[in-house]
C-alpha cells in the first residue's frame, strides 16, 4: 500500500527508477551471457590447442625416431662402404704385388734385360 504521502510524480519516478534498475539488469546479465560464450569459445580454442600440442608432440617423437633410424642406416653403409674400399685397395695391392714379382721372375730369367 502506497503512503499517502506519495503523490502521482513520485509513483511515476519511482517506476522509472525500477525499470531503470530492470534493464541494466538485463543488460548486465545479457552481458554475462556475452562473456560466458566468450569464455566457452575461449576454452574450445584452449582444448583445440592443447589437442595441436599433443599432434605435434607425437611428430616430433616420430621424427626423432625416424632420424635415429636414418642415422643408424647411414653408419651401416659407411661400414660397407669403407670394407668395399678397404677389399679394392687390398686387391690392387695384391694386383700391383703380382705384376713386380712377375716381372722380376722375367728380369731373373733374363727374358728383359
């Protein structure tokens, strides 16, 4: 019950006062549901990037994996390449041993002279 006291002005005040309170309400809590998408969008873009993380994370390990296995395979052919190397001088040696040894039986002969 109004106080008789209150005339029609004040009554009219004091509703726009109220709806006054009413839409900042409104807008605070339309604000609020502004934020709350924004932060959820922001949670999704935090999920997503960890998500990135991971991938990448497992790349690397399969990179770094793939590398000790080239660098394996790399030191595998080095080692035949340097037995191929090390058989070629020894038979040329051997060639070189050969064609001295049979030139001095020719020269011990008397074959050259």
């Amino acid at each position: 019950m109004l106080s008789p006291k209150l005339n029609d002005e004040d009554v009219e005040k004091m509703f726009e006062i109220m709806n006054g309170i009413y839409k900042a309400a409104m807008e605070l809590e339309t604000h609020f549901i502004s934020v709350s998408k924004s932060v959820n969008k922001q949670n999704e873009k935090i999920a997503i990037g960890e998500e990135i993380l991971k991938l990448a994370s497992k790349k690397m390990e399969q990179t770094k994996v793939m590398a000790q296995k080239t660098q394996h395979l790399k030191r595998e052919k080095d080692k035949r390449n340097c037995f191929i190397t090390t058989v070629v001088i020894l038979v040329m040696i051997l060639g070189v041993g050969c064609s001295v040894g049979y030139l001095w039986s020719l020269f011990d002969r008397q074959i050259i002279r």
